[in-house]
C-alpha cells in the first residue's frame, strides 16, 4: 500500500464527503465520526509519507501516474517532494484538527464538513500534482469551498448589526440579503476572495496556457517542461510575471492581500486555519513548482520584485494587526505580514533562506492553526471579537489561555519552536542579498511581539466582565486534542528538526543549483532594496 499514500492521502476526504451524503442530517453524531474518519486516515497517512520519505534519494516519491487525454497531453500525475511533502502534511493536521475546532456546529453539519473536507482535499492535490492542469484544477476546485463556508457558516464583522434598509427593517436574516454587499457582512468577504482569487487564477490561467502552446511539447507534465521547454526572453518575462502576480494573489502578497484578512474575520474557525494555514500557501507552493522550476534564469532576474514588496506586506499587515481591535483581523493581517517573510526566503534565493522559508510555511500553518481555533473559542464562548469590550478571560478558561501564550511564542519565533528554525534561516540566508528587507523583517518581528501580546493582555488579563461569567474552557478530549495536537508539532519539530531540514534541502539544492548554473548569484551585499 505503501505506493499508493499519496492517492489515499488525496481521496480520503474526497470519499469522506461522498460518504457523508448519504448520511441523514439527524445522525449528527455519525456525522461528525465520518468527518473525522476520513480526516484521521489523511492524517495517519501523511504522517507516514513524511517521515518515508528518503532525503538521501531526494526528487519525486510515491509517484503515481494515470493519463486522461492523450491527445491533449493530460495526466492525473502526482508525486511529493522535499517542499510538498511537509505541506501536505500540514493539510492533513489542520483538517484532523479543524475537525474537532468544528465539533459544536449544529446548523447544516453535514454540509458543512462536505465542503472542508472538500477544501483540504483541494489543497492537498496542488500540492502533489506534478501536471500544471490538475494542479490548476485543484486550485480552483479550492474557492468554491471557501466561497460557500464564508457565505453560510460565516460571521458578520463589527458594525453588521447596525444596518438597515432604507425603511428601518434589519435585513440580516432575509434569503434578499444574501446579496449585501456592505463591508461588514460575510457576502461581502465571500465575494471579495472570489473575486480576488478567481482574477488572479485567470492570470495564472494565462500563463499556464502560453507555456502549453509555446513550448510546443503538447505536455502539462511540469517535468518535462523543466527539462525540455525553452522560451524566448520577451515571452519568458511575460508567462512568469503572469504566473507570479497570478499565483501570489492568494499568498497574499501587497497590494493583493485586501481580501485575505477579511476573509479571515468572516469565516468559522476551521476555515480560518485552513485559509491561513495551507490555502494562502498555495501561492507559494505553484511560484516555486512552475516559476522557479520552469524558468529559472527568469526567476533569478525578477524576484527581486517580491524582495521589494515583501517589505511592504511586512510593515503594513504588522502595523494594521497593531490597530485592530477584533481578534479575527488582528491574527488576518499578522498572517498576511508573515507570508512577507517566506517571500524574502525566496527572493534571496539562498540554499539556506529558501529552505527558512519552506519550513515557515509548515511553521506558520501551525501557529496560526492554533490562534485561529482559540479566537474561535473565545467568540463561541463570548459572542464577540472586540478585544477592549473583553478582559481577565483566564479565570475563566486556564488552558485557553495557556495554549494562546504557546501560540503567540510560536507565531512571534520562540526557541523551541519551528517558527523559529525558520525565521532564523530566512534571515540569516537574506542578509548577504537584502540586508535592508532582513532588518525590516528583525524589526517586523519586535511588531509581531507588540501586538500579539496586546491581544493576549485585552482577551485574558484584567477585570473580567460580569456578562461573560458564564464562559468556560475547553475541557474533553474533543476540545483539547486539536490544540495538543499542534503544539506538540510545532515544540516537536522545533527540537528535533533534522529530519525536516533534511527533506527540504533534498529538493531546495537542486532547484538552487539549476538556477545558480543558468547565472550565478551575487553575493556581496547590497546597500540598497534590489541586490
């Protein structure tokens, strides 16, 4: 069975959600047990193809290929290595743990849990296909989900309940106003992702398109066209900045980032942490598979563009999570800041930056998993978000509050933890290439501090309010577990980390050594923003 973990890893969901169609809507508890079923064998699996897979061999393992059209040059072809293995496995712990986040959902749980095992499924075969058609298609398979879980299990952002039709009647609960479109309603931040992601899927459509016709290899086989597809300069430069600016909507880079942390706000937590954990990954993940592996000499001449904006999503998403007072926005716009992070990991194009940011993005899924899932909690638990109107929330609920305190040391670079590892290898791997960026970004970490901690003062310390007596912990299996969960993943990779550093610089020392022989790196350092 041991070829086949990646088909089981992907379909397990898949057949979770055909399986859970046929289940009545009143078995809420067989329900939950098929979610969780489908969830767990994912996970059990992924657990298994991490630690089998063999850095010293390195490349594409548990290869699995089946043509779909020969005459187009399609197949359902899938295969890991050092860089989508640990991301598939991230997937699969933030679905197992989304699970449970999700226990207490009443309206529409079967729907529900359709469509999230929907959403990792998605995610996970973009991260395994090594077809530039399914990997798009998955991509895509990926915004329906979202689209639909914003827009019936979502949330209304502050000021919602304020608005009114012109004659005074509230329209929140009305089948008409499922087409609001006010900044504070949750159709509002289903349709901006949409719209965001569907317009820069169509740019990546665009380029993926023009590498099929002008290679001339009648292939997507992304292999292939790393080893045979050449391109005139003009028309490198266009598909890569179309491939680029395309795949990074989703990340988000600066300015395409607007959609994300609204997104975050409205969606329910097990949304959120797969938004931010694996799906805003994405657009990593299909920049490093098609742009770097395809055009390598390009990669080097134009990312410097992403050294460039990475700066801004630094700053600007730290200093806005400063500002805001709901707890949703402030976790939204740090993970839009920290996806600067793994952009400057791979601008640098350093053998140890890029592995940082490789491991970051597992890091990353991880601690904001967990902030996401305990914002959730709390919202649950105390019906709002506003962080001043909260307050001294730790007598309340201890473990709540003790594994907010992990989380924020994960997310802000503790030592112990993989965030950290990462951080480092970006910022010691960017230095020689863009001290500038590495100082905005030791500085962007002292913000992540700021306001983080700030959050955890407003939610848990201070004089709790009489109106939230009745808030209590998370106590049970089903509560704690998918917090213990990513802890111990997050302490445990931040301890042992040879195996992970292993896997990534299986793959990361190739793709660097086709780059670096296509024209060779500068190293010295450079005062200025571009090397």
């Amino acid at each position: 069975m041991a070829e086949y973990t990646l088909l089981i890893i992907l379909f397990a969901p898949f057949l979770g959600a055909v399986a859970l169609i046929l289940v009545p809507n009143q078995q809420a508890l067989l329900v939950r047990a098929v979610a969780a079923a489908a969830a767990g064998i994912s996970l059990l699996a992924s657990f298994y193809l991490f630690f089998a897979y063999d850095p010293d061999k390195g490349g594409f393992q548990f290869v699995q290929r089946f043509p779909w059209s020969e005459e187009l040059g399609i197949a359902f072809y899938v295969g890991v290595d050092g860089i989508g293995a640990p991301l598939v496995f991230a997937s699969a712990i933030l679905l197992f743990a989304g699970i449970f986040i999700s226990w207490h959902i009443k309206d529409r749980a079967k729907e529900f849990y359709i469509f999230l095992l929907i959403l990792a499924a998605a995610t996970i075969g973009v991260f395994m296909s090594l077809d530039l058609f399914f990997l798009y298609f998955f991509y895509e398979m990926s915004v329906l989900p979202m689209y639909l879980l914003l827009g019936m299990w979502g949330s209304h952002t502050k000021g919602y309940l304020s608005m009114t039709d012109p004659e005074g009647k509230k329209l929140r609960d009305s089948v008409g106003f499922i087409f609001n479109f006010g900044s504070n309603s949750k159709e509002y931040a289903a349709m901006k992702l949409t719209l965001f992601l569907s317009a820069g899927a169509v740019a990546a459509l665009m380029g993926i398109l023009l590498i099929y016709h002008f290679s001339g290899l009648h292939t997507f086989d992304i292999l292939v066209l790393r080893e045979q597809a050449k391109f005139s300069d003009t028309l490198s430069w266009i598909i890569w900045l179309l491939v680029f600016f395309g795949f990074a909507s989703i990340a988000p880079i600066w300015p395409l980032h607007s959609w994300s942390p609204v997104g975050h706000a409205a969606a329910p937590a097990a949304t959120s942490m797969l938004h931010a954990g694996v799906l805003m990954k994405l657009g990593h993940f299909s920049i490093i598979r098609v742009a770097f592996e395809i055009f390598p000499e390009t990669t080097r001449e134009l990312m410097p563009i992403a050294a460039v904006l990475c700066i801004f999503s630094i700053v600007y998403g730290g200093l806005v999570a400063y500002f805001a007072k709901d707890t949703k926005y402030v976790i939204g716009y740090s993970s839009s800041s920290h996806m600067g992070y793994v952009f400057l990991g791979m601008a640098a194009l350093d053998y140890i930056s890029l592995t940082g940011a490789v491991i970051y993005m597992f890091a990353h899924a991880l601690a904001t998993g967990m902030l996401f899932a305990m914002a959730g909690w709390v919202y649950d638990q105390t019906h709002t978000r506003d962080i001043p109107s909260l307050g001294g929330l730790v007598t309340r609920m201890p473990f709540v509050a003790g594994c907010f305190v992990i989380a924020c040391m994960a997310s802000v670079g503790m030592p112990g933890t993989v965030n950290f590892i990462a951080e480092v290898m970006i910022i010691v791997g960017s230095w020689n290439k863009y001290p500038v960026q590495v100082i905005v970004a030791v500085l962007g970490i002292v913000l992540t501090m700021a306001y983080l901690f700030k959050m955890m003062r407003g939610l848990f310390y201070g004089k709790l309010d009489e109106g939230y007596e009745h808030a209590h912990d998370a106590t049970g299996f089903v509560n704690r577990m998918p917090l213990l969960l990513m802890i111990v993943c997050s302490i445990t990779f931040g301890l042992f980390p040879g195996h992970f550093y292993d896997i990534v610089q299986s793959t990361v020392v190739p793709m660097l050594d086709r780059i670096n022989q296509t024209a060779p790196l500068v190293t010295q350092a450079s005062p200025g923003l571009l090397p």
